[in-house]
C-alpha cells in the first residue's frame, strides 16, 4: 500500500509526505521520504506533485496508492480531499481480442468484467463497445469521477440478457385449466391468450403481442397479467406508469448527467433475467407530460412491433432487442390514450361483473383468501350466498370486487375476535385452580357488580361453532345498509326520467329532473355538466318546441310555444360529479316530454342514446356496462338505439332474461316505450286539415 498524505501549509506551499510500505514474506520495510513543493499557483503545485507520483506509480505492480490532502486550521486539520488511485498495469492486448490476464488478477475488477464481457454473449455492436469502454477503463485513475460511470455502464451491459430466455410452456389444455382455476369469467382475456399459445406452438420465432386490457377498477386486470406469465412459464414484472411524466423513465438518461440511469425498461430486464418476460405497464392511461418530455411518446417505440427489436436506451446507447417480451397495458379508459400509442396496442375490453358472477368470485377465490388471511377455516365460519348477495347490493355498488373484497375482511375480523375470545375462555374454564379462586370469589363478584352478571352469563361460553353470517349479524358488522332500491319512488311525479351512463368506474344509472316556472324562456342546466350535455338539452328542447302540437305539448298557459314567458330548469343529482357525453340525449328528451305532458315515466325503465335535430337515435358505447348497472339498480326494461343491438350479444344470458330490451330508431319509439299506454300523436277534435 502507498499510502501519500499532502499538508496544504498555503496557496503557494505544499509538503508532500510520501509513506512507502510492502511486505517481502514476513519482514515488512517501509521508506519514507518527504519533500516540499513550492510554487506561485496551485495548478503548478499539482504538477510538480504528479512528476514526483509517477516513478513510483510506474513502478508499483500491485496495491493501491492513496492520495489525502490536509488542510490546517489551528489546532485541528480539515481533510480536503481523500483519493485511492490504482497503478498503472501493462497489459497487452490483441486486437479484436481480449486475453486471459495472470492468475494473481483473477480478483481484480477489471479483469473480471473483462471475463463478464467474453461469457455474456452479446451482440457484436454491444461487444465492441464493451471492449472499447474496457480499454478506457483501464487507462483510468479512480480519482476520475467518470471511472465510476464507465464502470457501472460495463456492470449494467454484463448483466443484462441478451440471449438468455425462458422456454414456453405451450400446453394449451393445461393453460386453459390454469386460467379458469386463477380467474373465474373473462371468456375475451382467456381466448386471447390460448390463441397466442397455439401459435407459438405453429411459429416458434413469433413477436410478442402489444395487448391492452382496458376496464374499470378491480375487475382482475393486473392478476390476469400475472396469470398470463404463470401460464406460459415466463418472468413476470410489473412496470406503474401512474403518474410518470419524464420520458427518461422510459428511455433512460444519457450517461453525460451526473446521476444517470437507464429506464425502467431495461432496469426490468436487468431484474428479470431473461429476454422474453411479461411487462405489465399498469395504468397507461395516467401518464403525464412535463418540460421534462412526454413519457407516452417515448413508448411509441417500445410497444410498436416493427420497431423495438432495435429499442435504444439512452443510457446503454446500444440497441436491445425487444420483440420476445409478452408487453400487456391496462388502463381505465382509451380517453385519455394519445391515438397514436392507442393505435399501436390490441384493445381487449373487459367490463364489469354481473351480480352471479361476483358471487362465484366471492365463494371461490375471496372468501378462502380472507380465511386464510385471518387464520380462520369453514369450521369457524359460513358465508352462504345469500348473505354474498346482500353484500353485494346493499354494501357495494361497484363493476369490480374491490369492495366486496374488503366487506368480507371486516366480517372476518369481527369473527376473528369471537374466536379468540371464546379460545381464551375455554383456556381458563380448563384450569382447575382458576375456576376454584373464581368460585371463592364468586360471592364479591355479585355483591360488587349485580348488574353485569347477565352479560357475564352471556358472554362466558365460547360461541357456537360454525359462526352463521344472517342479515343481522351483517348490520352488526358493517352497519346500516349503504344502498337502497331509491327508483320507484324517485319516480313519483312528472319530470323525473332514468339515464344510463358510462364511467371508468364502470356503468351507473342517471335521474335527470326538469322543473317549469314562469319566466322570460331561459333553460338552466346544473349538475356539472360538460359541453356535450349542454348542447344534447338544447338539441331536446329544440325537438321538443318543434313538435309540440304534433304531441299537444303545452306550457303552463296553454301554448304550444314551450318557452313562451316559462323558465325551464335541469338538474343532474350527484352534482360533485363531473358529467359529460352524448349518451344523456333521449334520457332529456323523454324527462321533458313528461314535464309539459304531465304523465309519469315508468320507474322500470332506463335509456341510453344519443340524438339529432331532426330526432334520430343514434348508437352510443359501453353497453354492457351500463345494462349491467341497470341489472344492479333492479330495473326490468332498457332502451336502446337500434344500431346497438349488436352488442347485446356480449352480455351473459340470465342477464338478457331479468331484462327487456327495446331498440329504438327515432324519438316517437323512446316516447311509446318509455310511457304507459304509449306516448301517441294526439289530434284536436273539429280539427280539419285544408287541401287548399
């Protein structure tokens, strides 16, 4: 060890203190030599200390030599500055070749990342970029704040997987079996992934697909995902793009930043170990953008198939080959979605659970999850179906099962607790020295305390095994219920209609009330309501004037002018709710029309549609959801737009039975659906149309 301590006396004047040991066997010696450098400037000093450095650098073959400089202050001495450099080593080298190094180096960092590079297996671009940053590396003092940098580089490009994959379990029966064990539903997902499976069965040399699972929350996107790499055998990692707004995220920093890294990409490859994994890149649809770049455009590349089989990091600045990793999205919505990333990407829908499948989910996977969590067996506890089923509609209201999920956590810790106690009694009732010190002071008890005996009664044997989940053990547990079938009586005077509405959330059912008072023709809309709406009220109003004596429509003084000195106001309830889309078209239109006609809308039915000017309906998205949340609200009748027909096909069969479909072409098939008896073209009697 060369171990060189520098005393700073002042600007000008630098003691070198130079302390020489090695070992030779047993008998260590040491030299030491000491000189002061003198000099006008502190650059001058500096070089004057490496002309003294450098013969024993060149001639030191092993150890390390350890630079300190020291300044005085007073008593004590501040240490500016404490630098480890590493002697020069001659070691020739054979162009386009690296060769062995001796075997008293074999420890040696440099020499190991040497043997990383020739064993790693990478591409030829990659190697000679390795090789020239090795050469660098060695002609480098440690002192220099890039030898850090160069050498973590040459770390990360030994590590990564360039040619090390996983082999497909490609046995489809198996995958299917596998699938339907972890998730109970999600026909689209399942489908999607066989079909992969058996083409890779066919074409060994397949890019992996770009899939996008797009849903409300708590539908099982993200443990498909996981499923997914069960199923095929592969390394799974999940990448959260929630709130990313830097594009380095994606790409990486270029190596020229202090505190450069490469991208989550690669740092995932890199914690995986092989070139083929599963990505999940989870909520894709809430990245941000900021001066830093746009994270989305920057996986423009990443997820393009015909792009990253030559994907380059910033960090790496070498090309890796993406095309084997398995890439699934997930996201809320498409809305947000820049088209361009949209376009790149298969959307899969995957909407929300039925009321019978949440069921099943609940009895299958949630309840055995939460009893094991909470140290419980069947023998302790029964759920049946029907106490599922009034958590599910009285507790929750939701497309997924997060909630219920949790519903069933707190039941099990309130039964967690009986079983505790009744354990903790049964241990004490089983010691005979405790139940006679308790029967000696059985008399003090009562005369302390007459009014708890009852309780104590009650509460001193331990409960009856199975503990039975009722309706009234539910409001002792999670209270009062949340959620009440509110329709029919909402329902009970004109100018009440049923919407359906989409959301990322999921499907919800919409009130929409209108109210008429005198005033100057004035229509005010709250509710928070977005630009569409607005314009879909004034689109049914206008409808509505225009076709008023078609239907007899009447403001409060008998006019067919409907805005003729009256004020019409619509709200939306939920009004810290943000609302928008053209779904609400035929909802206004039909809460209108019972307004000036004075009839009641039916309180079973619920509608959904966008219209024209001239009272078309024309079709509209998220069906299923929103038949779903009219299934969940008890309703029995759905109007539709004709052209939505079609996708009452993807919504399960007992569904279709509790429900009744009405397809709807123009407003006059709305109206005589949505009315009892039919909302008919009245005629005035004595009304006589002139040929003239």
């Amino acid at each position: 060890m060369h171990n060189i301590c520098v005393y700073i006396h002042s600007v000008s004047h630098i003691v070198f203190h130079h302390v020489l040991s090695q070992c030779y066997g047993s008998c260590p010696a040491a030299l030491w030599l000491q000189c002061v450098i003198s000099s006008g400037s502190p650059v001058a000093a500096v070089c004057q200390l490496q002309q003294l450095f450098c013969p024993v650098r060149n001639q030191a073959s092993t150890g390390r030599v350890e630079l300190r400089f020291i300044m005085p202050a007073g008593p004590k001495e501040i240490v500016l500055q404490s630098l480890t450099i590493r002697p020069i080593r001659r070691i020739a080298h054979i162009p386009g070749a690296l060769e062995d190094d001796d075997e008293d180096e074999d420890n040696d960092d440099i020499v190991m990342l040497e043997k990383k590079i020739r064993t790693s297996n990478m591409p030829e671009q990659a190697h000679k970029v390795c090789v020239k940053e090795i050469k660098r590396l060695k002609k480098m003092p440690q002192s220099m704040p890039e030898y850090a940098l160069t050498r973590n580089y040459l770390e990360l490009m030994v590590e990564l997987p360039w040619n090390k994959s996983t082999t497909d379990r490609l046995d489809i029966r198996a995958a299917r079996i596998l699938l339907d064990n972890d998730h109970y539903a999600m026909e689209k997902l399942k489908k999607r992934v066989l079909e992969y499976l058996a083409v890779r069965q066919l074409k060994n040399n397949l890019k992996g697909p770009i899939l996008c699972f797009v849903g409300p929350p708590g539908v099982g996107k993200t443990s498909v995902g996981r499923s997914v790499a069960k199923t095929l055998g592969r390394e799974f990692h999940r990448i959260a793009l929630g709130g990313v707004c830097d594009q380095s995220d994606i790409r990486g920093h270029r190596r020229t930043y202090v505190g450069s890294m490469p991208g989550r990409i690669i740092n995932g490859l890199k914690t995986v170990g092989v070139n083929n994994p599963v990505f999940l890149l989870d909520e894709v649809d809430k990245l941000g953008k900021s001066l830093q770049g746009d994270p989305a455009a920057a996986l423009l590349e990443v997820l393009d198939p015909e792009q990253n089989h030559n994907f380059t990091d910033h960090y790496l600045n070498v090309a890796f080959d993406l095309s084997q990793v398995l890439f699934i999205a997930t996201a809320n919505t498409t809305a947000t979605i820049p088209p361009a990333l949209l376009d790149r990407m298969e959307i899969i829908q995957v909407p929300g659970y039925t009321q019978e499948e949440k069921i099943e989910i609940a009895h299958r996977h949630l309840i055995p999850k939460q009893l094991e969590q909470h140290g419980l067996t069947p023998q302790q506890i029964q759920i049946p179906q029907v106490a599922t089923l009034d958590i599910i509609t009285r507790y929750t209201r939701e497309a997924g099962v997060r909630s219920l999920d949790r519903k069933l956590g707190a039941i099990c810790r309130a039964v967690a607790v009986k079983v505790a106690e009744g354990q903790h009694r049964e241990a004490r009732l089983d010691r005979p020295d405790v139940a006679e010190g308790e029967g000696g002071k059985e008399h003090i008890l009562e005369d302390a305390k007459p009014e708890s005996i009852s309780d104590a009664t009650d509460l001193g044997l331990p409960p009856e095994m199975p503990i039975l989940i009722d309706f009234h053990a539910l409001k002792d547990i999670l209270g009062p219920p949340m959620y009440e079938m509110e329709v029919s009586e909402r329902l009970s005077q004109p100018g009440v209609a049923i919407g359906l509405a989409w959301t990322p959330l999921g499907g919800e059912i919409m009130f929409v009330e209108a109210s008429r008072m005198d005033g100057e023709g004035q229509l005010t809309l709250t509710g928070q309501l977005g630009d569409v709406m607005k314009e879909s009220a004034h689109l049914a109003i206008s409808w509505l004037r225009s076709n008023a004596k078609k239907y007899h429509l009447t403001n409060a003084s008998g006019s067919f002018d409907l805005l003729e000195n009256t004020d019409i106001h619509l709200h939306f309830p939920a009004g810290a709710v943000t609302k928008d889309g053209p779904s609400a078209g035929v909802t206004i239109a039909t809460c209108l029309a019972s307004l000036f006609s004075g009839r009641l809308v039916r309180s079973d039915v619920a509608m959904t549609g966008e219209i024209t000017l001239r009272g078309l309906v024309l079709p509209v998205g998220g069906i299923k959801d929103k038949v779903l949340a009219a299934h969940r609200a008890g309703l029995k009748h759905v109007i539709i737009p004709q052209r939505n027909e079609k996708d009452l096909e993807e919504i399960p069969g007992n569904i279709r039975q509790d429900l009744s479909f009405v397809t709807a072409s123009c407003l006059d098939e709305v109206l005589n659906a949505a009315f009892d008896g039919g909302f008919t073209v009245k005629t005035r009697p004595g009304l006589l149309n002139s040929k003239l």
